[in-house]
C-alpha cells in the first residue's frame, strides 16, 4: 500500500504535467504532420504512464515480498525519468524522447523482474510459482531487442535533421510496444488468477 501510495504521487504530477503540455502547445490543432507525430508521441506518453502504474499495481495486488530500500527508491527514479520524458516532447525533441523512453523500459523491466525474483521466497505466492521456471536470457532477447531499437532510433533521430517518415515509423512502433506491454501484463494478470483456480481443483501444476 505505501509503495502504490508513493507511486501514485508520482503518476499524478506527470499525468498534470503531461496535461499542461497539451493545453499550452497551440501547434497540436493545426493540421500538419508535425502534428500527427505530436499526438502519436503524446499517446505514447500517456501509455506508458498508464502501464507503469498497471505493472506496478498489478505486482503489488497478487503478490507478496519482503521489501528493500530500491522498493522506496525505483518510484522516484521512474518518477524523475517520466517528468524528463514529457519535458521532451514536441517536435525536434523525438531522439531524447525515445532515448529516455528506452531508459524507463529497462528500468521497469528490472523492477519487474528483481520484484518477481523476492516474491519467488515468500511461501504465500508458491501457487504461482510452482511449476513456473526461472527467467533465463532468452527470456529477455525481446526486450533487449526493443531497448536497443529505441536507443538507435533515438541516436538517429538526435543527430539528424529527418522528421518525416522515420520519425513517424518510430514513434508507432513505440506506441505499438507499449501497446503490446498491456497485453502481456493483461496475459499475466490472467495466467496468476486462473493458474491459482486450476491449481485449486485439480490439485497440479
């Protein structure tokens, strides 16, 4: 409860901070494409404010660990990050955007996986857990793929002068992974609750 406190804290300035944003930026409804790429990368934003707080709500809502000093720290770092996040958007700014987007991906993906390795010791989440291998590196190829995809889309877009269609393709394909984090994070929220329901009438797993 104290860490969902602290978090939602966070997610409110940066959700009133992305908000303002809009409200100040006149350009948004002009009909450009400068403007298309601005909404996209405000739709991004506010994605992957949203999951982050799902990941986290979701974790602290099934399940049980002994926590650490990181648990009380890693809601400011994302915090900080995330307000870095909007303070860059807008046209020009779509390299820093994506290179601090990649940042916060790798940082939730640690949360998560540090978060499920502590849960793993407590004996009150052993339904879930058993039967359920280890993570392995092949378990992380897709999300280094997307780490390093954002990071060189990020450097490209930095030191060049493009924004036209690699920006826009970029920006989607953000989006898109975003998109595809809530379906996995819905995917696992399901597996939890219906692996325990199995679990309870048959007995396996």
């Amino acid at each position: 409860m104290v860490l969902l406190t602290l978090l939602s804290i966070v997610q409110a300035l940066a959700l009133e901070l992305l908000w303002s944003y809009v409200r100040e930026s006149d350009f948004l409804f002009e009909s450009s494409w400068t403007t298309v790429n601005a909404w996209i990368q405000i739709t991004a934003t506010f994605l992957g404010l949203v999951l982050i707080w799902v990941l986290y709500a979701s974790n602290a809502m099934r399940f049980r660990w002994v926590p650490v000093t990181s648990d009380s720290v890693y809601p400011f770092l994302i915090g900080v990050l995330q307000f870095m996040l909007v303070e860059t958007l807008g046209p020009g700014q779509t390299g820093q955007w994506l290179l601090l987007l990649a940042v916060i991906y790798a940082v939730m993906v640690r949360v998560s996986h540090t978060t499920m390795q502590r849960a793993r010791l407590d004996a009150d989440n052993a339904a879930f857990f058993n039967g359920l291998g280890r993570a392995t590196m092949r378990d992380f190829y897709p999300h280094i793929v997307i780490v390093a995809s954002m990071t060189v889309a990020g450097f490209y877009l930095t030191n060049s002068a493009d924004s036209g269609r690699v920006e826009t393709l970029a920006l989607l394909a953000a989006a898109s992974v975003l998109g595809w984090q809530f379906y996995e994070a819905a995917r696992y929220w399901k597996l939890s609750v219906i692996g325990d329901s199995d679990r309870g009438q048959t007995g396996q797993h």
